[in-house]
C-alpha cells in the first residue's frame, strides 16, 4: 500500500527545468507507442462499433444498408433473448464468482498457514492457471459426456447422466470449468492480501480470547476487504465477458447458456448482421462500465486513503 | 507532446505490421485454383484434386483448402471471406444449403450454357433442387448425403414405416432411438423432413413464412421421443453421439448418415455387428404417404471474386465428374449425386442400400431455399431445443414469431 | 511459516487439505491425458486407464492443420511477447521512474483496456481487418493481443521497477549519461528478471485468447491452436467426433506452459500479485 506515494517521494525531483523538460519529453517518447496502441485498437473499434449500431447493415444484404438511428437498440432491448442472456450472464458471474473467493481464500489460507506442502499446492493451483481455456473446457465437457465421460462411472452418479442436456447441468459444468480455470488466479491475488495482515493483531486477538473464526471475519476480512474487492472486480468483469469455456461446452449458447457475449458472437459473426451485432456489443461495453464504475465507488469508499491503480 | 515522434512511431508500426507479418495472400500462380471445402477423412477429395490435376495437364493446379467439417463453422469462415470480397477462393464446396444465401448476395457466379448442362446432366432431383434458385442454376451437384433408418436386425423383426411405430417399438424393447438433437444444424435437419413429411413446408422460396398445423405434427412425434424413448444425453447428440450410442448397444434404432455402415465393422463387441445392422427408408410421418428424407451434400459453385473464373468452371465440372464421385463414394462413404452411378459396380459394393439412399434422394426434401437461411435454421433450432420442454400446441406461434424476426433482421 | 503447532491432527488436516487442493487441480488433467492415450475402442469406457496408444498424438502431427495452427500459435505468441514487452517496458519505466503530467490518465487509461470487453469491438476489428488486408493473418491477431497484454505488462513491469535501486541510475546520470542512457544501460539489465516474468504472462495471453483467433482469422494461415481446437476435425468421417485427436492437441499445448508455469512458478506468482500487493 506504500509504494506510488513513496517513490514519489524518495526521489529528487529535478530542479532544472531544461532538465524537467528533458525528462518528460523522454516520458511521453517511451509511452506514446504503448498509448497508441491502446487507443487504436480499442478507441476507434468502438467508435466504429457505435457508429455500425445506427445502421442496418447485414453483410449478406450489402445494398440494403442505411441508416436507422437507434432502431438496433430498441430491437435489442425490447427483446426477450437479450434480458434472459442478461440473467444468465450475471447468473454465471455471480455464482462463480462466489464459489471462486470462497475456494480461493480457502486455498490462499491453506498456502499462507501450511505447516509443509507449500510448494507442491503452489505449483498444483498454478496449473490451471496455464492450462488454455478452450482447452480445460474441453476437458469437462468430455469428463461429464454420458458415452465416454468418467463422471458417470463414479459411483452415486447415475450412469445416464448427462449434465449437458438441461440448462441447470450446462450451466453448473460452465460454471465448473470456469472456477477450476480462475480459481488460482483469485487464492494468488487474495494470498497477496493476507501477507498485509499483521501477525501481532492474529496474536493480540487470540490473547483477547478471539477464537479462530471470529479472527477471521474480524481482522482478517476487513484489513484484506481492498485485495478482496480488486479481485473480485477483475473476475467479475472477467465472468461478465464469458465466451470461451461457453462457447465449447454448448456450442451457440444452446439450453440456455447463451451469455451476452456468445449472443454479440452469433449476431455478428455467424448472422452477419454487423449493425444489431454491433448494438448488442455497445450495450455490453455499457454494463462492463457500469460494473466497473460500481466496484470502484465501493473499492474508494473502503479506502477512501489509498489510491487503488494498481491491480493487473 | 513531441507530435512527430509520435506519428513517426505510429507510421512505423503500422507500417511494420502491415508489411512484415502482413503476407495473407495465398494466390499462389495465376493459374492455382482454390478449392475451399471441408477437410474430407478419408482423403476422398484430394484424390479428385490430384486427378484433375492431371487430367487438365497443366492448364490449371487445384489447390485443396480445408475448412471444418461442422457446416456451420465451414459457413462462417467461408462468408467472412466473401463479405471481404477475397480473390483467393475459386471454387467452393458449398454445402446443399447455402445456395440461396450465396447466390442472393452475389458472391458466386451462376451457371450458364455448357457449364449449366455439365452442372445438371443426369444429377438425381434432390441434389438438383438444391443448386437453383430463382431460375438460375448456382453450383454443380458434387456428392450428396441423406439419413437412413438403422436399425437392430436381432432385436427389430419388421422396421417400422412411420416414427409412432418406431416410438412404439422403442417403448416395448424398453430401448431408445438415437437422433440428432442438439442445438445445431442437425435439428434443423430432423425438424423440416418431419415437417415436410407431414405435408408442409416452413419457408418458400421468396421468403414467405409458410409454417402450418404440420409444425404441431413435428412437434409431437419430437416431444414423444422426448418423452418415451430418449437415448441419454438426446439434446446434446450429434450424428457421432448417435453412432456411439448405436454401437453401444443402448439403442436398437437410429436415424443416421451412411458413414456409420463402414464404421460399424470396426465395432468389436459384439462380433459381427456390421451384420445386425438393418436399414429402411427415413421413417414417415402419416402412415401411407412416403416420408421425405433429409437432403445434404456438397455442390460447387464458383466465387464472383475469383480471378480466373473460366478456369474455376473448368475445375469444378472436374472434380464432380462420376468418377471423382465414385470415389467419394469408396473413401468417404459420400453418395453420388450423378444417377446412372448407382448401379455402378464400385457403389453397389460398398453401399449395400444404395438403391434406397437412390429413392431417398429422389424424393428428399430440401431445407428452406432462402437467402436468410441461416437465421431461418437458428429459428427452428432455437424453438425445438431442448426437445424435452416441447409445447406442441404453443410451437407454431413460436415458430412464426421467431421465423418473422429473423426475416426482419431482427433478435430473436 | 505462520504455522505454531506440528502436532499429530495438524498434520494430518494439512495433508488433506494439500490433498484436495491438488486432487482439484490434477484431475482434470489427468482425464485429458488419459483420453489422448486411449486406444479408438476404449474410447467409451469411462477408466481412467485403458492402456496406452500412441496413434491419437501420431494422427495430430500428421494433421496439417495442427502443425500449422502450432506453428502459428508459437510466431503469433513470440512475436506478441517480444512487441508488448518492448512497447510496455518504455511505458513502465516512464511511469515508474519519471516525473510527468498524466501518468493517471495513462495508468487509469491502461487500467480501463484491461477491463475492455473484446466482444464488443470484434465486430468492427473484422470489419476493419478485411477492408485493410489484416483478416486472416498474423498480423491481425499480433495487434490487439498487444493491446490487451499491455495494461498487464506495464503494471506487472512498473511494479518490478519500482523495486529497483535508483541510486544506481542517478549516479550514472550523474556520471554525464543521459537519461536514455542510464535506462539502458543501467536498469535494463536489472530490470530483466520483471521483465521475463511479465514475458511469461504475456505469452499466456496470447497462448490462451480464442475468441479473436476464432473470429479475426478463417484458414489455417494464422488460426492459432485454441481455434483450430474448435474447428477440429475427425479421422474417419465428417461426422466423427475428434475426442481422442482434441485430447491429444489438448496435451500438446498444454504440456509446455504447463511445465513453464511450474519451472517459474515463484515468478508467476510474484508476476500476478505485483500489482495487488503494492497497491
């Protein structure tokens, strides 16, 4: 929590100005190629993308394209696929977000407090985090397919199972695989933030008779509520975009797992219809910020002293 | 801020990009055509490249692209390059039912003169149905593909004629019926030969929703499989889950492609299980009126970009000629679109039923012949899925609605 | 090690707790291995072990498509690695190190694109990329795996920096080098283990993306391996489900990010909580 402020002051700021001058021009050499960058390739595709959502433009009609205003839009928003692909989205993100903190401090504690066997849990919650995406959803799928899957051959699992052919199913195995992905990534964020919590405050506590779980919930949790928060951020816009894992367990989003970003997908890529596809990804860019704007009031109001710029 | 630098820096990454990592161009010589269609297993169409290969003795070299064998990933990778107007594909292997979507967006070129008479000369009706559209003739007929009944011959004493017989049957042999059922093209595929088997039709050529009481028909015979004789995992099968399932044992019925034929002989347990397999014609509706079958297949048609559009003819009329469909036929299980080929001595051998795929084609329904005809599938799919939640009495608003939004362009 | 007691029961709650924690993480990959050695007619047999055949792993690298994708995947990957790092490393050093007017802006601007949903310009990046020459080559997928391996890379790499003796920069600077020349010659060098981290980050993005490699390409050309996964195709039939041949890819690509991750793994991890735990 001390470094951005510290260095600031730790360095000499130059008194010359020539030199000053010197510097900044160097400054802005060094980040304009990675500025630009940005800029280009997000800045102007969404301008682009903005400006395609006013039109009706259908690759396969290229004569028919004109002008329509914000028709895309009410189209989207009065429809019904929209706002149940909303639900499941935010369906998805939620629950694998929980499951993905809870588990992930569970494991992040085991790998703070581990008397031995640090290493090999470090390096065993790591894997998923290098396993390719497409990949480990791949894995599940095939794990719980009825023909060939090992899930129905455990025992207590019904030998005709087939998660995948009702929504609740394919929804708890794309919710499956994306918490065995993340997971990893949320304990090493929240491990992070218990190497912030003090040792002392743990002792005086349990001097004061605090028992371990009421440690927890009372110094651990709210000293670590910042980490907690970027974390949960990050994933949580993560979730939110979900294509990948979706996308290979039920292709075209079927029984039910259509997430907004597999509906943008379909509209625009499969349907080539560039001027609802492009509505329907603004309207998407438009949630990420509202989210974002959300976690942020709650990530400044919590700490309301710290500069929170720092997440990656 | 250094203005300069930063254009400079700007330009010349662009420029580095663009010009260093930026070779896309895959023309190859003047006289190279591309041929993109799925990539073929069991090497089927690199046999007919080389052939007319060496049959146009250097007047043209066809060069094989490949592409997914799922027909909709091959129809997205395919339009996003001629939405890009992409000179670098000639000839495409089009499966039977983009042609309408192709050929309205003027991304191949028609069939004309001596090129329409190669194209049609001697093809079975089902696969000629599906290279017109509004008059014009748009590919030529390469290899076709409908769906057969299969069936147990130990366990299934007279196969059944119509789909409630064949529930019917299930039901008493307390086993299950392997279809396609999933969210994908192969719904589509059960959905609109029921529906024409039923006497109707979903979409006519100008776009014209034509959906009627034969949609509730559809539904129930889907909903009662569903309900009464689902294999496991029914919503999520494919043509290769079917097969699986088949040669598990679980099933004594399915409704499939020939390709499990030859795969059937490598089944090991139980011995000899190529020889239980019994074969009838695509079950019907009614009882009494002759089901129509499913029609699939790849036709070539020629990109309206292509740069040596004569020689992209000359190479597509090539590879569909007999014998390349033969071929086919041998390497990849893929029956001949060309009718005089079926009582060929090659196809006879390796198609046992080759008479009734013959009969099947002859009176297969096409899927609609529509340039929106991606969204129409989406439409139908979107509202038989998951065949389990079927409502038949409220489907075909359902369906009407979906189908009208999709012609609008619209969400659905 | 926080750990007081080391008694009997503790140990033995650790050791089921380690247990879990790598039974979570191994499973999964144990059933891709197993169903990339399975022999074609145990494929449905559901055991984890059913002998071992090579012939799925023969088949991928006879397949041209696989070979290609790979090979694109790698270029594609380095080549991102190589640009973002150089790009990000400028950045970082400039925001870790100088004194200039809107740092905020670039690291809120930088905070902003790690959050940006791609679906939402894939759209117009395939519109864009077709009208330029970009679709369906390295290029286009090089150019927006730089822009979002960017915000990473410049947090990860302003964090390390931070870490780094300036004194010795100040004094090369005092010794009459520029500042150019001090961050060359001086704090490269030192910076070089942030610096590989961050590289390894980056090259998993890139590694891992599939929704441009899926959208922004259409042949073997520059489709990475995650696309050509998808678009995989069987061996016997057009119908046939690849299960065996994708399991086997699936290890192939796996493999060696695998065994990379666990080779760095301190670094990873210090790669991936550097921001959070400076912040």
């Amino acid at each position: 929590m001390e470094a951005t402020t510290a260095t600031k002051q730790d360095q000499p700021q130059p008194k010359v100005t020539d030199r000053k001058k010197a510097e900044r021009k160097l400054a802005y050499m060094l980040c304009a190629p990675a500025v630009t960058l940005m800029i280009l390739v997000t800045g102007f595709p969404i301008a682009y993308a903005f400006y395609l959502s006013l039109q009706r433009y259908d690759l396969r009609f290229p004569d028919d394209k004109e002008f329509v205003g914000l028709s895309n839009y009410v189209d989207v928003l009065t429809s019904q696929t929209w706002w149940s692909d909303v639900a499941v989205t935010l369906f998805i993100t939620v629950v694998s977000v929980s499951i993905e903190l809870v588990l992930g401090m569970l494991i992040a504690l085991v790998m703070h407090r581990a008397i031995f066997g640090r290493g090999p849990v470090r390096a065993a919650t790591l894997i998923p985090y290098g396993i390719v995406t497409v990949v480990a959803a791949f894995t599940w799928k095939y794990a719980f397919d009825p023909t060939s899957g090992f899930v129905t051959s455990l025992p207590l699992v019904p030998d005709d199972y087939a998660p995948l052919s009702d929504q609740p199913g394919s929804l708890l195995i794309i919710i499956l695989a994306e918490v065995w992905k993340t997971t990893p990534f949320m304990a090493l964020l929240l491990l992070a933030g218990l190497a912030l919590v003090p040792d002392e405050l743990h002792e005086a506590a349990k001097v004061d008779g605090a028992s371990a779980v009421q440690r927890f919930f009372r110094i651990t949790i709210p000293l670590m509520k910042p980490a907690i928060l970027v974390a949960v951020l990050f994933r949580t816009l993560d979730a939110f975009r979900l294509f990948d894992s979706a996308f290979i367990i039920q292709p075209g989003g079927a029984n039910g797992t259509e997430t907004v970003s597999i509906l943008g997908y379909n509209v625009l890529i499969n349907r080539v219809n560039q001027g609802l596809g492009s509505a329907i990804s603004i309207l998407i860019f438009i949630a990420v910020i509202l989210i974002a704007v959300f976690f942020v009031k709650a990530l400044g109001t919590s700490t309301a002293q710290q500069r929170g710029e720092e997440p990656a | 801020m250094p203005a300069r630098a930063f254009v400079g820096v700007v330009l010349s990454l662009i420029v580095a990009f663009t010009a260093g990592c930026g070779g896309g161009d895959e023309g190859g010589g003047s006289r190279t055509i591309n041929w993109y269609v799925f990539s073929e297993p069991g090497g089927a169409y690199d046999a007919a490249v080389a052939t007319c290969n060496k049959q146009a003795k250097g007047a043209y070299k066809i060069k094989y692209v490949r592409l997914p064998t799922d027909a909709n990933q091959q129809r997205e990778l395919l339009v996003r390059r001629l939405a890009a107007e992409d000179s670098s594909i000639d000839v495409i292997g089009m499966d039977v039912i983009w042609t309408a979507e192709f050929a309205q967006a003027k991304w191949i070129k028609p069939w004309t003169g001596a090129n329409e008479r190669a194209a049609t000369e001697g093809k079975l009706k089902g696969p000629l149905r599906s290279v017109e559209y509004k008059d014009q003739i748009w590919a030529i007929p390469f290899t076709s593909n409908t769906q057969l009944l299969w069936y147990r011959k130990d366990k299934v004493k007279t196969p059944p004629k119509t789909w409630d017989q064949m529930i019917d049957q299930a039901v008493k042999l307390k086993t299950s019926i392997e279809v396609q059922g999933r969210q994908y093209e192969g719904l589509t595929v059960w959905v609109n030969s029921l529906i024409a088997s039923a006497g109707g039709q979903i979409v006519d050529e100008d776009g014209n929703v034509k959906v009627d009481g034969t949609t509730k028909q559809a539904a129930e015979v889907i909903k009662r499989l569903a309900d009464e004789a689902p294999p496991p995992g029914l919503t999520t099968n494919a043509e290769d889950e079917a097969r699986l399932g088949f040669e598990s044992g679980r099933s004594a019925f399915q409704i499939n492609y020939p390709f499990i034929y030859p795969s059937a002989a490598e089944v090991k347990d139980p011995k000899d299980f190529q020889k239980k397999i019994g074969w009838a014609r695509w079950p019907g509706v009614k009882e009494g009126t002759p089901s129509r079958p499913p029609l699939g297949g790849i036709n070539l048609g020629v990109s309206a970009y292509s740069e040596k559009p004569d020689l992209a003819f000359r190479a597509a009329r090539c590879l569909a000629q007999p014998k390349n469909q033969i071929v086919a036929t041998e390497k990849g299980g893929l029956p001949p679109t060309t009718e005089s080929l079926y009582d060929d001595k090659a196809i006879k051998k390796v198609y046992p039923f080759g008479d009734l795929i013959a009969e099947s084609l002859e009176d297969a329904a096409p899927r609609p012949i529509n340039p929106a005809y991606s969204d129409i599938s989406l439409a139908i799919q979107k509202t038989f899925h998951p065949e389990t939640d079927i409502d038949p009495d409220g489907i075909q608003s359902k369906l009407e609605n979906r189908l009208d939004k999709a012609a609008d362009g619209k969400i659905f | 090690m926080s750990g007081s007691s080391n008694t009997g029961p503790d140990r033995v709650k650790w050791s089921i707790a380690i247990a879990v924690v790598l039974l979570y993480a191994l499973i999964p990959v144990a059933w891709m291995i197993s169903l990339s050695l399975k022999p074609a007619d145990k494929l449905s047999d559901k055991a984890f072990y059913s002998g071992i055949d090579f012939a799925n792993y023969e088949a991928i690298f006879k397949n041209d498509d696989f070979i290609k994708a790979l090979i694109n995947s790698l270029g594609i990957a380095a080549i991102s690695t190589l640009i973002s790092i150089v790009v990000a490393a400028m950045a970082a050093y400039a925001l870790a190190r100088l004194d200039f007017a809107g740092k905020a802006v670039i690291l809120s601007g930088a905070l902003a694109v790690a959050m940006f949903p791609p679906i939402s310009i894939v759209g117009s990046l395939f519109d864009i990329w077709r009208s330029v020459g970009l679709f369906d080559t390295w290029a286009g997928l090089i150019i927006p795996y730089l822009t979002f391996t960017l915000p990473l890379a410049i947090y990860t790499m302003s964090a390390f920096f931070r870490e780094i003796p300036w004194e010795l920069e100040q004094a090369a600077q005092v010794d009459g080098a520029t500042p150019f020349q001090a961050f060359r010659k001086v704090i490269v060098p030192l910076a070089a283990p942030g610096v590989f981290t961050t590289a390894i980050l980056v090259f998993i993005f890139a590694w891992n993306d599939f929704l441009f490699a899926n959208t922004l390409t259409s042949t073997n050309n520059a489709r990475t391996v995650p696309a050509a996964l998808a678009f995989f195709t069987g061996n016997s039939s057009q119908f046939e489900q690849p299960i065996g041949a994708v399991s086997a890819a699936a290890v192939v690509v796996t493999v060696p990010i695998v065994i990379m991750v666990l080779i760095f793994q301190r670094r990873i991890v210090a790669g991936l909580t550097a921001g959070a735990v400076k912040g």
